[in-house]
C-alpha cells in the first residue's frame, strides 16, 4: 500500500473523528438548551440519597450528552459550595452509567442505517432554516446533530472498510497487531482520551475497527482494555477544570478519578486472568453475526457496548455501599486550607457552570442572595450606629461598601460571559432581570453610608432627637427588616406568593415615612423640636424608605415582567 494510500485513510479517519465530535458537541448544546430548566431542577434534587444521585447523574448525563460534562458541573457546584461532597459522588457514579448509552448509539454507526440518519439531519437543518420558533429550531439542531454524528461515524468506517486479503487490510491489522500487552493498550486508552479529552470519540473508533472486522492486539479481549483506559482518561476534564478550585472542588475530582481507577484495576484482574472472557461472556450474550443489518455485522459493535455498560454499571454497584469511604480518601489526600476570617465576595463565579446556563443562573441567584444579606447586614450595622450615636461604625460601613462595588463587578463581569452562553429568551430575560438586582443591591449598599454621614452630623452639631422618634423610626426600620426577610426568601425561591404580603408592608413602611415627616413639622411649629434637625430628621427617613423600596424591587425582579413590570405598574 502506497504512502497516499496511507495518508488519505488517516485523513479520513481524522475527518471522521472530527465530524463526530462537532457533532457530538452541537448535540450536547442543543440537548441542554432543549432540557431548559430541567437540568437545574435535577442537580437541586441532590438528596443525601445514594440512589437518587446516581440517578440524577445518570439523566442530566443523557441529556448532556457527556460524562465529562456532568462531571464538570458537579465539580463547579461543589465549588460553588450548592453541593456537598458526598452528593457529588453519587452523581458522577451516575454519569459513568449515563455515557453508556453513546455507546450503544455509536455502534449502529457502522451498519446501513445510517442512511436514515442522512435523512434526520436535512430534516433537522430544513427545521432550523425555516422554523422562527425557538423550541423548535433547538429540536431540529438535535436532529441535525444526530445525523452528523452519523456522517463522521460513517467517514470513519468507510475508512476501515478493507476487503479481507487485500494489502491495505494486511497493512492496517499489521500495525493494530504492534501493542498486545494488556497494561500498553490500557495506557493507549488513557493517552488518547486525556488527549482529545473525550471518551465517546475513543470509544466511537473502537466501535468502528471491530465493526468492520478488524481485529485490535491479539484479539480477544484487547479492544476491552482499551474501553477501560479511555474512562481513566476522561477524569483529566474533571481534573484540570479543578486546577485553582477549593478544596472540595479537587476532591470531587479526585473522586471520580479513584472511582475510575479502582473499577478499572478490578476489571483489569479479571480480563487478564479470563481471557477468554470477550468471546465467553459477551460473545455469549450478543453472538457474532446475530446482529446482522444488511451486509453489516453489527455483533462485534454492540458486544463492546455491552461491555461499556457492564463495566460502569457493575463499577456503580460494587462501590455504591462505599460512597462514605471515597468521600473520605479524598478528604485526606487533599487537606484543608487555612482560611481567611472573612471570604470574599462571589469569590467563586465558576465559570464550569456556564456550561448549563439555567444551572448557571441557579448559581448565580444563591449567590446574590448571599451578596444581598451582606447589604442589609451593613445597613442594619449603620442604623444601630444612629441609634447609639456611634460615628466609628463608618470605617466598616465604608469597608463593606468597597466589598459589596467589588462583588457587583464580578456579578457584572460573570452575566456578561452568561449571556454570551445562551440564546434563550427567557435567559435573557432573568439576566437583565439580575442586572437591576445587582444596582438595588448596591443602592442598599449606599443608603447604608449615608446613614453613617447622618450619624456623623448628628453628633458633630449635637443634634437631639425625642424618644418619641426614636421609638418610631425603630418601628419603621423593624418593619424593613421584616420586608428584607419576605424579599430574600421571595428572591431566593422565585416564588411570588408572598409579593402581596411584601406590597402591604412596603406601604406600611410608606406611611411610616410619611406619619414621622408629618409629626416633624407639627412639633415644629409647636416649637418642641429644633429646627436644626429637620435636614438629618428629613433625609434619614427618606433614605430609609428608599432602601425599602430597592428590597421591594429585588422582590419583584422573579415575578413575570420583573422589575420594569412592576414599575409600570407603580
């Protein structure tokens, strides 16, 4: 076989290879986009349930389309501190058993059936190219995905595709011939998935060799070891997305590398020391040429699918019982960091979630309801400061306000990424939505300084105030907390039934502001206040309901409409 001849199977090959991953990727988007919701909804079902995890992980795997995928995200959100460890495990024991039905579907890639794939895919792009309906141009991007992963699937076997005894088939089973060792082929698997960081393509040639006759080592179970190697390689994704993670982040990494390895290492005993366990067991199962389409033999494809599942399913199983232990080998293979008294702000935007956009934003509103108690900690911190005429409370104030603009930047910085992952309207919509959050979290955020600056004139001009204001301003501001509360947990739940309670109490605190205003003015003119106070008296109410009104607006910004709604109402 000449050396062009050698060259254009190779390209073939790689073009193959590259077809398949395109579309092996655009299936994984436009899966996720079309589970719109349903992944977040999962991955907040993490019970402390073992099963229930392996089965969310094993869903949001099929409908991401990707192991590395799910794993991904569960290292973002062990990061991110939603998830604990324990449910991690759980999920990525899932998502090995979720991957395996790529397998199942890339060994019908090697038969004639195909063909109905071709016809999917001008279906899908006929459904995008004309339909104005998002939906349904996210489910004909899908269909289109399916049938270019079955154009690369067929590039690549028609590459394969030798006749017996002729020179290119010697020339091809010679150089598949060069690795037998069990421990080489493993390491081949490996190397080749940490590369092209994908155990579906490694799985998806291997599909193709033994679907069109070709025989990898020494035959038997040679191609196994190989399948084995390629789910120790795909922890690399996991592992290098932990680089720079917290600690539990890297240790739910490190999990699904050991979880990997240690299945890995008993399949391994058991196919050196059985080796007649391809052509015993799967060979038993699915017979060689029982599976026939057309003048394709797709057996020998669908026994390594078998095994595939076999081995991730029966991994699962063994190690189920032993989630505890893995949790704590990673626990103290990887220690805890000494760590600052005082953690920074949205210091963990993990950018893995961006994957998942809805998971993402799930992300994003823990977050900011986080960054929202931090703004009303510091007002509730500069209203007791007013009340004890405590003018040293305005260092931290303004210490907490330079925190709170560094973590609006980073919010900012991180729905601007957001919105360049998505083409969800509805994502959209909430992106903006936290846009508006963000400031009114900030405005709070300066309230709260200007309520320090009217301490500081209070005492520096010795200004009195009766304890009949006092007692009222306090009432008002007890209300305000009681808004803030209803607002948070409005915010936090998206749930909208509490926004008439929220209303009825924003306009409480309204009539607060105006009751203490209109009792300012008669004691002036009654001579029983000092004229002096009415600018600290006037704008430190005022300031008050304002914040009110921004916590009001937090509230509003998950009701349909959000924010502008409301205001257009208002």
């Amino acid at each position: 076989m000449g050396t062009w001849e050698i060259v254009k199977i190779i390209l073939q090959i790689f073009g193959g290879m590259g077809t398949f991953l395109v579309g092996m990727k655009m299936l994984s988007e436009n899966m996720t986009k079309l589970a719109h919701g349903k992944l977040q909804k999962m991955l907040n079902r993490t019970a402390d349930s073992r099963f229930a995890g392996v089965g969310i992980g094993a869903a949001v795997t099929v409908l991401g389309q990707s192991s590395a995928f799910t794993t991904v995200m569960v290292v973002g959100l062990v990061n991110a501190g939603i998830m604990t460890l324990f449910q991690a495990t759980a999920i990525i024991m899932g998502a090995n058993i979720g991957t395996t039905l790529n397998a199942w579907v890339i060994a019908l890639g090697g038969s004639d059936i195909t063909v109905f794939f071709f016809i999917l895919a001008a279906i899908g792009v006929l459904m995008t190219m004309f339909s104005k309906r998002e939906r349904v141009v996210t489910l004909g991007s899908v269909i289109a995905a399916f049938g270019i992963i079955f154009v690369g699937l067929k590039f690549m076997s028609g590459a394969l595709s030798f006749e017996a005894g002729s020179e290119a088939y010697i020339a091809v089973s010679k150089a598949l011939h060069v690795i037998k060792n069990p421990i080489l082929l493993l390491g081949l698997g490996i190397f080749i998935t940490a590369l092209v960081q994908s155990s579906t393509a490694v799985n998806a040639i291997i599909l193709t060799m033994v679907s069109t006759g070709l025989t990898i080592g020494d035959g038997g179970n040679a191609a196994l070891y190989i399948i084995i190697g390629s789910n120790i390689g795909t922890c690399v994704t996991a592992l290098i997305s932990s680089l720079g993670a917290s600690p539990n982040a890297k240790r739910a990494a490190l999990v699904h590398f050991l979880f990997n390895l240690f299945g890995a290492i008993i399949f391994m005993v058991i196919l050196v020391c059985w080796r007649g366990f391809a052509d015993t067991v799967l060979g038993g199962i699915i017979p060689t040429g029982s599976m026939k389409f057309g003048s394709t033999d797709m057996a020998p494809g669908m026994q390594i699918a078998l095994f595939h599942t076999l081995f991730n399913t029966v991994s699962t199983l063994l190690f189920l019982p032993f989630v505890k232990g893995f949790v704590w080998i990673a626990e103290h293979l990887i220690r805890e960091k000494g760590q600052a008294a005082e953690e920074e702000l949205y210091s963990e935007l993990d950018e893995r979630l961006l994957r998942s956009p809805s998971v993402a934003l799930g992300y994003m509103y823990q977050e900011t309801g986080k960054v929202f108690s931090y703004a009303m900690a510091e007002l509730d911190k500069a209203f007791d400061a007013f009340l004890k005429r405590d003018v040293s409370a305005a260092e931290e104030v303004n210490r907490r306000n330079a925190r709170l603009a560094a973590a609006n930047m980073k919010g900012v910085s991180y729905l601007v990424k957001l919105t360049a992952q998505t083409s969800v309207l509805e994502d959209e919509r909430t992106i903006s939505d936290l846009h508006y959050v963000l400031n009114d979290i900030m405005r709070v955020g300066e309230l709260a300084d200007n309520v320090t600056k009217y301490t500081r004139q209070t005492v520096e001009d010795k200004l009195t105030f009766s304890d009949e204001f006092l007692r009222m301003l306090s009432a008002m501001y007890e209300k305000i907390q009681h808004l803030y509360a209803i607002s948070l947990d409005i915010f936090l739940r998206k749930d909208v039934s509490g926004l008439g309670e929220l209303d009825a109490l924003e306009d409480e605190v309204d009539g607060d502001r105006h009751e203490l205003i209109h009792a300012h003015i008669n004691r002036l003119n009654e001579g029983k206040c000092d004229p002096t106070n009415s600018s600290v008296f006037i704008n430190l109410v005022g300031n008050l309901e304002r914040a009110a009104d921004h916590i009001t607006y937090i509230a509003h910004s998950v009701e349909e409409g959000g924010r502008e709604a409301y205001l257009a109402k208002v």
